[in-house]
C-alpha cells in the first residue's frame, strides 16, 4: 500500500493494529507494530469467529486465536449481525492481547 492517510497512521501505532483480514486492500497495510487479522476464514486471520448461531435474542459464536478456542459468546444484536459478530471478535482480540 502506497503513502495513504491510513497507511501512514498504521505506522504510528506502536502496540499492535487490528485489521479486517478479508479485505484485500487492508491487507496492503504496513506498520511496524504487530497486526492482527481478524475475520470468519480460519485460514487467513489471527482471530477468527466461528459456529455462529443466530436466535431472537442475537448472535452466539466461538473466537479462536491461531487455532486455539478463546471462548464462546453472545452478543443481542439483531441488526447486520455478522458485522457486529466480527466487530466483537476484534474487541475479544483486543481483550486477549492486553494492549491497553
């Protein structure tokens, strides 16, 4: 990725970025902080959402870190959930990595 106003902020994090790995042009970024990909494709991402379950009362599903299951969730939401699915899946990223 060439000289953007994302790319050049990217690389002025110093703790880690996560990036929606299923993007192809995010996928360009470069930084000299880690970055996490996130995304529902086990093969190509650092943090994956898996076995979603939609109900009435929202969305349940299981976060994986590189192969290894975080936990199981639920999030009420009803509203474009697979995007609040991978939204939570990065804020759980966040979480595990303790990079507060």
């Amino acid at each position: 990725m060439s000289s953007t106003p994302f790319n050049d902020y990217a690389k002025q994090i110093t703790k880690g970025l996560f990036v929606y790995g299923e993007d192809a042009e995010l996928r360009k970024i470069t930084a000299n902080a880690p970055i996490y990909y996130y995304g529902f494709e086990a093969d190509n991402n650092d943090f994956v959402a898996s076995d979603l379950l939609r109900s009435t009362t929202g969305s349940t599903f299981t976060v994986h870190f590189r192969g290894q299951e975080l936990g199981q969730f639920h999030i009420p939401t009803f509203w474009s959930p697979q995007h609040h699915e991978c939204n939570s899946s990065n804020w759980f990223a966040f979480i595990q990595l303790d990079l507060t």
